[in-house]
C-alpha cells in the first residue's frame, strides 16, 4: 500500500504542478500555426489573425500571441496596431531581461522543466526572436516616421545582444557545474537524431544564434541617410561582422557620405523578406535507463527543427528602368539551428534529469501493481514532449536591395513563385523604405506614404488600393488617421481643399486646454462639455466646423486633418455616419455611405492616377456588387468578396484607338 500511494504521489506531481499549465502543455503550437501561416500564404489576413484570436482565448496572453499578431498587422500595414501589439511582447522581454539581471540564476532553468517536459517552462522568446523584435519595432518606427523612437529601439538592440550574451556565458558555466552531478552519457549519443542538421558550414559560420545583419545595417543605412555618418559607420561594420563578405554591406561601408541623392532623387532600400521560420517537431527516442530492478526503457523527447517550404529570394528588382540586385543578409532558419545547436548541452541535461526521475516512477509503479505500472507507463509517454513554441510567422530570409531613384509613384517588377509580379510604391524624401513579403502565393507590400487598409495578395497589374476612415478620439484632439490599418506617414501629393477661415460673425473664441473654440458655445456645468454651431481648431492643426451636442459632433460638419484628408458631411454620435465626401491628400477620393467613419453601403473610391470603384462596402471594404475602372477606360464588373474580385464577374475591354498600319 505504501509503494502505491508513494508512486501516485510522484504521479500527480508530474500532473499537477502548478507551473504545468496541463492546457498548455498539451497544446501542439507547432501545428495549430501551420493553419495561420497558410492563410498568410493565400493572402487572407483578416482570418489569420481570427485563428490567432482563436488559439489564444482568454485574457491571459503570452508572448507568442504579441508574436504572431503583430507579425500580421504589420503585413497589413497597419503599423500602429502592430507596433502596439509588439510592445506587449517587449514588455515581457524586458522582465525576462530584468530578471536575468537582478537574479540571475533564477531562470537558467525550474523545476518543472527537469519534472515533466521543457515545455512547462515559461516561454520568454528564442534568442533571435528576442532581438529581432527590437529590429521589426525598429522598423516600424520608421514607417510611422517616429525617427526618435528608431533611434531608441537600435541603441535597445544592441544592449540587449549584450544582455543575452551575458546570459548564455552564465547559463554555460551553470550547466558545466550540474553537468559535473549527473551522467549526461545516456542520452548524450543521441541515435535517431539528425545531429548533422545542426552542424553544416552555414551553421558554423555563424558567429552566434541571436545577432542578425540585417538589424545592424538597417542602423547603418538609418543614421546615413539621417545624415550621422559617425553612426552609421559602427551599424555597417557589425553588419559586415556578420555577414562576412557580404557585397551591399562592404559597398554601403565604403560609400559613408557619398551617396548623397541629386535634385528629385531618393535614396530607396527595399527589405524583401520570404518564406516562414521553421517550425519545431518533437522527436522521441527511448533510452534505457539501469535500475535495481533491471532495465527501464524512458521515451525522451528532443527538438526537431523542420524547414518550411522555401520561398526563392528574388536575384533582382526592376525599377524605374533599371535593375537592382537582391542580397540576402539574414538567415532565420540557419540561426534557429545555431541556436538549438548551442542550447542542446541544457536540453540534454535537463532531459538526463528528468529520465532518472520518471524511471524511478516507473520502477515504483511496476512493483505496486501492474496497473500503477501501465499508468505510469502512459504519462511518461504523454508528458515527454518537446518544446515546439517559436515566432511560426517570421520570414525565413530577409534580404535587401538599395537604388537611387526619382521622386514620385515608381513601378517594381520582381520574380515570384507565381511568376513576375508587379506593384507601386511612392518615392519622397531623402530616403524610403519599401518593405516587401513573399510568402509563396501572396505578396504584401507595405506602402510608405500611403495609407492603406490591407496588403493584398497577388492581384492583377491593374488594382485600386482599399481605405477607410478610423473616426477621431471623443474629444478630436488626437491625430486622425486614414485606413484603420494605415500607417505609415502620409506625404502630400495633391493639395487639400483651402481651410475654412473663421468669420468675425462667429462667435466668441474659447481656449481650452490645446483646443479653441470660435463661436456661439455654451459650456455646461460641471462636466464643460460644449454646445453649439462654429470652428473647433486643434494645436495639432486638425479643425473642425460644424455642431457640437455635449462635446459631440452631431449633423452636417467638416474636419481637416492637414497632410492627410479633408471630410465633409454627415456626422453622428461624434462620427461619420451617413453620406459624405473624403478628399486624401493624395488625390483620392471617396463620395458615399458612412457608417462608424468607415466605408460602407453604396460609394465610390477614385484614385489620384483615375482607377475608379463604384459599388457596395462593408465595414472599410468592397464587398457585393461593383464595378473596377481602369484608366483606359476597362472595367471589371461582378462580385466582390473581402477587397478583392471574385469569380463572379467579367471584364471588359474598351476599344483602343489604331495606331497605325505599317508602312
């Protein structure tokens, strides 16, 4: 009796501790992600991120959920939403980092992982994940234009290579002396397992499995164009310390100060990122462990890095008549094996324990009862699970292509797996960056100066980019932006209609905090919450004229937002609802149905170059019956689906001027 109540103690240890997580455990990320990463793969974002939504349910998010829907907002391009979601992940790296330095040895490894199976132990974020995060959040400070912010986030990234390589010395040293109290030699020959995978060339050239290239040239080519060559020297020299004998980054080293754009020229670099990271199997292999009582066969479990299917970089982009070479700079795929190469001495330890600890269980339960030893038999098997969580939706490569280009909307051709695709991005400034993924079946542009709804997949040469509107904060001292997942800083290219001037007819002015009101506005007490008719000016810039109902626009009104859109008509519970015109600065424009400040009903979207949809939206999309004009006068006509045309429709060809026989 005692031999059974000891062996079910030991089992409900293993099944109940309180770092398990038994739902999590149990849980096969692995597999679950491969459902989002094939609708990022068709194109279809929105219910990628619903599957997201729909695997992570609760309030209790980890790491990985920031992870991964980040990653997808960011392929839409709505960079706010995605730069928002990956501080949450930043917040939780911090702590780790926090953590390691106040204790360290406190997460070198718990006691649940040497128990039961690495995956009960708290998931803080690969290596490389860690630091690439700071490189996407990088980035994406970029493209708001939140320059200060970028500068932030790669002084971050450097510290915290620094951090992480402070880590894996002490955890090396940890490991050593642990090591020295177990015998590692039962599971150290590990047969069955494809060790050579984690020791080709490419792995071994690898000064480690955290640092990455492109991160330091993205910082390189950031303070150069910014015009701090004293930085960018530093950011270019890590870059080639990593990439040794990489061509773009020795050219970009030795060009410090030169490449300086002409008169209507920018400096462009294009990130081209392809494929997906690998994903994580589990790999069991049974180890026979010597007890008094004889031999116990163990089932271990290890990591097993498998590629996902590769994507081709292309060798180059077209653009403005020229062509431009294509370099791969970072490898994900092979610093995941770098990385698992160097942590397999910590795996095979704390599998080394944990195998010691189970074939006790298993002794035990075997002379209780051959019914504790069938038991004990089951959850040594359905506990020993490798760990399976990584960052599923980073691209495997990312690489990179720079050009000096004019100024303007500039056409780019590249080589897919699809076959040639083509698309446009705008050219200002004194630098752009264009960033570009190829997921196999869909391509996603991200649109620098542009806001746009989503990134679609391949679409025909023709197309007319999405938008809506995300209505302004309550009290419209906030910025107001176009496209919920909109973006980037919008440069104007066509100008806006004239503001409204007040006239001396309006009223009394009004100072509030940083809003002014000129009119006939009562103030009601004690909330202040304003009503009446005339101009709300913000010192943002933003203004509006129209009516106030208690600090709510309410009937016809209209709302500028300087270097972005100009919005006249209906207004409702302090948005757009109703019927109204959206004037971009862009040149586009939007006349119809509003509901919530987004497109929907009936309307039509013009752009600036005279592509034209008239037809049905639903919630900022084109959804139902419509009609495509193209500039020469074709149009598809049929059934809309989620943005994009169906097979329910038909295309039509206007009639071409001759031009003329031969002679």
């Amino acid at each position: 009796m005692k031999q059974i109540s000891y062996t079910c103690a030991l089992l409900l240890l293993m099944l109940g501790l309180p770092s398990i997580g038994v739902a999590g455990m149990f849980r096969q990320y692995s597999d679950a992600l491969n459902e989002t990463v094939t609708l990022v793969k068709t194109g279809e974002l929105k219910q990628a991120v619903a599957k997201i939504e729909n695997f992570n349910e609760g309030n209790d998010k980890d790491i990985l959920y920031f992870f991964e829907k980040g990653e997808l907002l960011s392929l839409g391009s709505n960079f706010i939403s995605s730069r928002e979601t990956w501080m949450k992940s930043d917040e939780i790296i911090q702590a780790w980092e926090n953590e390691f330095r106040s204790n360290p040895s406190k997460i070198f490894g718990d006691i649940g992982s040497f128990l039961i199976s690495d995956k009960t132990r708290r998931y803080d974020g690969q290596d490389y994940e860690k630091v690439l995060l700071s490189t996407r959040l990088t980035m994406n400070h970029i493209m708001l234009g939140n320059f200060d912010h970028a500068r932030i986030e790669m002084k971050k990234t450097y510290e915290r290579e620094k951090l992480i390589e402070a880590f894996r010395e002490k955890e090396y040293d940890a490991l050593k002396v642990e090591s020295n109290k177990q015998d590692a030699g039962q599971a150290s020959n590990l047969e069955g397992y494809p060790m050579q995978e984690l020791d080709t060339p490419e792995v071994r050239e690898l000064k480690n499995g955290f640092q990455n290239a492109f991160a330091h040239y993205l910082a390189g080519y950031f303070f150069e164009v910014t015009d701090e060559p004293s930085l960018a020297e530093p950011g270019y020299r890590n870059a080639l310390q990593l990439a040794p004998g990489n061509t773009m980054i020795k050219t970009a080293l030795n060009e410090i100060g030169k490449r300086v754009p002409g008169l209507g020229e920018t400096d462009v670099l294009f990130v081209l990122e392809t494929g997906f990271a690998p994903r994580i199997d589990s790999l069991n292999i049974s180890i026979p462990i010597m007890r008094k009582g004889g031999i116990v066969i163990t089932p271990l479990s290890f990591p097993l890095l498998k590629v996902s299917e590769q994507v081709p970089v292309p060798s180059s982009l077209a653009v403005a008549g020229g062509r431009y070479p294509v370099e791969t700079l970072t490898n994900i795929d092979t610093m995941a094996r770098r990385l698992l190469k160097d942590q397999m001495p910590g795996i095979i330890l704390r599998t080394v324990i944990r195998a010691g600890l189970k074939s006790v269980v298993q002794e035990q339960a075997n002379k209780a009862h051959w019914v504790a030893g069938l038991v004990a038999n089951v959850v040594s098997a359905s506990t020993e699970q490798a760990d399976d969580r990584n960052w599923r939706t980073l691209p495997e490569r990312i690489s990179i292509a720079r050009a000096m280009l004019p100024q303007g909307r500039q056409v780019i051709e590249f080589q897919t797996p699809a076959g040639i695709y083509r698309t446009e991005a705008d050219v200002s400034g004194r630098f752009t960056i264009v960033p570009i993924r190829i997921t196999g079946n869909a391509v996603y542009v991200g649109q620098p100066n542009r806001a746009k709804d989503i990134s679609p997949g391949l679409l025909p040469d023709k197309m007319i980019p999405p938008g809506h509107l995300v209505p302004p904060a309550p009290d419209s001292s906030r910025s107001y932006v176009a496209a919920a997942s909109s973006v980037a800083p919008v440069v104007p290219v066509a100008p806006v209609a004239p503001a409204m001037q007040p006239t001396a007819d309006l009223g009394k002015r009004v100072q509030v905090g940083d809003t002014t009101y000129i009119g006939d506005f009562r103030f009601a007490q004690p909330s202040g919450l304003p009503s009446g008719k005339g101009v709300i000016e913000w010192q943002n810039g933003h203004r509006f004229e129209g009516q106030l109902v208690n600090g709510v626009k309410q009937g016809h009104g209209v709302f500028i937002a300087p270097g972005s859109f100009r919005y006249e008509g209906n207004w409702e519970s302090n948005k757009q609802n109703g019927k109204g015109k959206t004037i971009f600065d862009n040149g586009d424009v939007y006349e119809g149905e509003i509901l919530d400040g987004e497109f929907h009903g009936q309307g039509s979207y013009t752009t600036k170059d005279g592509y034209r949809y008239e037809g049905s939206w639903k919630k900022g999309v084109k959804e139902g019956p419509g009609k495509l004009i193209f500039p020469d006068g074709d149009f598809w006509e049929g059934i809309f689906s989620n943005d994009q045309r169906t097979a329910q429709g038909k295309m039509t060809f206007a009639p071409k001027p001759d031009i003329g026989a031969r002679q």
